[in-house]
C-alpha cells in the first residue's frame, strides 16, 4: 500500500513506499539526495551507492526534474527537515523521465510562468498558496455549518444582474438574453426565507476592465443570508466567522506559512471583536490624513481603505455607507435614511475590502421605489419583490471574496496567485 509524504511521521524506522515526482536533485558522488513531492508535501530520499544495488543507483542518476516513480525506502527522523523525516532510499521504480522542464531555478518573468501556469503550481510556493486557500474553504464551510446555515446552490445563468450594474457577462439563452452571475445573493435572499440560515459557495464573474493586483474576472464567492438577522447581529457573525478562518489557518497551515514566510504574529491578533468606525468618521479621518478632495458622497478607493486599515491591527468595519453609493437593496437607518445599514470589511496591510454586507429592504413599497429610482424592470425583479410580500421579516447577509481572503491570510501581493487558473484582463490562457 502507497502512504503519501504528510503520513510518514507516523512511519518512522518503517519501510514505506511513495508514488512521487521529483522536485531536485544534488549529487555529492556517492550520495544521491531526491527532493521529492507527491502533492501532499515535500520530502528528502537520500540514496547511499553502497547501500543499493547497482540498477537503483542508476535508475536514481536517470532521474530530471519531474520525473514520477514509485520510491521505497526506510522512514528516518531528521530535525533539520521541515517535514521532520527524511527517506532513506531502498528501491526506484520509474514511471516516466520527464522531459526538460521549462521552470527552473533561474528567475522567470510572470507572464512566462502565468503561460506555465498549469506548471507553476508544482513550486513549493504555488503548493503552499494552493493547500491554505484548501484549508480556508474548509474552515469557511465548518464555521457556517456548525451554526445551522445551510448550503444553498444558485444559478450562475442569470436573466438579470444582482446589483444592477452593467459590468456583466452577456450570453445567449436560446431565445432569451442571459447573464453570468455577479453574485448569488438574491437567490440566497429567497432561499433565506425557506431555510432560515443559508449560504452560497461559488464562481462568479465580472466583466470590469480593471488590473489591480485585486482583481479577477472570475472570482468565488460565499455569501450567507440570514432570516431574522439585523444589522449588529449580522457584524457579529461576520467577525467570529473571520476570526474562526484565521486561527484555523494557523492552526493547520504552519509549514505552508512558513515556506510563504508569513509573519504569524499579525494573522495572531485576528480575533474578534473588530474595530468599526462609520463612514462619517473614515471621511473626517481621510481629511485629516491629507486627503483633502474627499468629500461625503465619494466612494472609498484602495489608497483610502489602506489609510484607514493602517489604524488598526485588525480587520475594520466601515459602516453606514451613503445610501447613493449602495446597492437598491440596502435598507436605510430607520433615524438617518440618507444612510444605509451595510458595512464593508477592511482587511489590514492594504487587502481592502475582503466582505461586503448590508441589511436588507423589507419593506415591499419601499423596496418597489428602489426599483424605480435604479431603473431596474419590475417585470424582471418580480419574483424579488414577492419576498417582502409573502411573510417578510428583517433579514441581512453579506459576501465574502475567496481570493482576496487568500491574498489577506498568506501575505502575497497578487490575486492572480491565489487560484489555480486565474481569469484576468489579458488572459484566458492555459
């Protein structure tokens, strides 16, 4: 039986066999070190001419980067290694020489390594990315699913937009126009007042024009909606939900940390509860920072929520945006309507915003003049408005990007490393 590389702790002074590639190899004569991989970690096969016979010597010279095997060989204890072991090499049984590989250990552009994509994410940084992103979702999912959410699928073909907004993918629905989803929250909203708690895990897509290091065009999403749930209640899930994350993370990524040389102390203080400061205060605040054109009514953009973030050593809440700057479904503070009951989450070290949420209108007169100041088609909107019609009660949710949470909790600089396959301006490739 195969063990894999993140299991051999538990083998050691045992022989154990590993289907594996190889990551690099040094030569110092009679000593051959493979530094192999198998996908779930990284691992030393130390070959001993002198201990092996002549056939698995040579096999081991034939070996390039890249190359597969099955490896067999003994489980030794070794401090210096990450993984706490290193292999002692019995046996080689190769499955392909690979051919050269084009990534190597010399400096390579990023366009040269995004057209290798599908190769890059072999390196130990891509893998490190990879697992924590892996262990983000997971956490993301326990979280929700330990406090009665449900997970609810929403389509990603759309006969309209969730916000109202033009930045869409159009496509054909046989006869009919439709849309790729920018977000499930409407969805969720209906399937909200069925099941109580819910939530959304999925892809979606906006077709904005923009190549900040914060951007994709195809991005996932998880977004809970919540029956019954206000405004504060909804700020108080939000930052146990983030809270749990990061310590899950640390937790259960401390080597991958480590290889990404994540400064742990920072990802420590991510506890709740978080700091909040409403959009009133962040104007005058900007003001005072030498961000003298800001005015009220203007919208916060990436060197403004960096100020602000800089302030405090957790995620912040922003809350009580302009009404004019939110989205049609936002409800108003019942004392000050020319604000809404939304906050976005402001991610320290210059993430900006990784959650957007917001209680929502329940009121369906209120709800139907929306429309009509967004000049959003009620024929379209129908099914939304019946909502507040049949049995509606306060509700709020909120959405929470994937990638930029990875980009966050890892320390790196770009999304783009943050899935698999990024979706970008100027690349649809590999």
């Amino acid at each position: 039986m195969l063990v894999t590389i993140s299991d051999l702790a538990q083998y050691v002074e045992k022989e154990v066999k590993l289907g594996a590639w190889l990551f690099n190899k040094r030569s110092s004569g009679k000593i051959q070190f493979l530094q192999l991989r198998d996908g779930t970690g990284f691992v030393q096969g130390v070959v001993v001419k002198s201990e092996v016979p002549e056939e698995v010597w040579e096999a081991s010279k034939s070996l390039t980067q890249e190359s597969s095997m099955y490896i067999t060989g003994t489980v030794r204890k070794d401090e210096r290694s990450k993984s706490g072991v290193e292999l002692t090499v019995t046996n080689v049984e190769v499955i392909q020489i690979a051919e050269e590989y084009p990534i190597t250990k010399k400096e390579h552009g990023t366009e040269f390594l995004m057209d290798h994509r599908h190769l890059w994410i072999r390196s130990k940084r891509q893998h490190a990315i990879l697992k924590i992103r892996g262990e983000i979702i997971r956490s993301m999912q326990e979280y929700l699913d330990t406090h009665n959410f449900t997970l609810v699928d929403p389509p990603i073909l759309t006969p309209t937009s969730a916000e109202g907004t033009t930045s869409l993918f159009h496509t054909k629905y046989f006869e009919e126009d439709a849309y790729l989803s920018q977000s499930g929250q409407l969805y969720m909203e209906a399937s909200a007042m069925a099941l109580g708690r819910v939530y959304s895990f999925g892809p979606t897509f906006r077709a904005e024009k923009s190549k900040t290091r914060r951007h994709l065009i195809e991005f996932w999403m998880l977004e809970p909606e919540m029956a019954f749930v206000e405004h504060e209640d909804n700020l108080r899930i939000q930052e146990e939900f983030v809270s749990h994350v990061a310590q899950s993370v640390l937790k259960n990524c401390r080597l991958e940390l480590e290889v990404l040389e994540r400064d742990i102390t920072k990802l420590e203080k991510i506890t709740a509860p978080f700091p909040r400061i409403t959009y009133d205060d962040a104007i005058k605040f900007l003001q005072e920072q030498g961000f003298e054109d800001i005015k009220w009514g203007d919208d916060f953009g990436s060197p403004h929520e960096t100020a602000i973030a800089e302030s405090f050593e957790k995620p912040v809440f922003i809350t009580h945006y302009p009404t004019e700057l939110k989205a049609f479904y936002m409800k108003p503070d019942p004392n000050r309507p020319e604000v809404v009951l939304c906050a976005d989450l402001i991610a320290p070290e210059g993430y900006g915003e990784i959650i957007g949420g917001s209680q929502r209108i329940d009121d369906p007169e209120l709800l139907a003049k929306r429309f009509e100041e967004h000049d959003l088609p009620m024929e379209a909107y129908k099914w939304y408005l019946d909502l507040r019609k049949y049995g509606s009660v306060p509700h709020s949710g909120f959405g929470i990007g994937l990638e930029r949470t990875v980009a966050w909790l890892t320390g790196i600089d770009h999304v783009r490393e943050t899935i698999p396959f990024p979706r970008l301006l100027n690349r649809l490739y590999p």
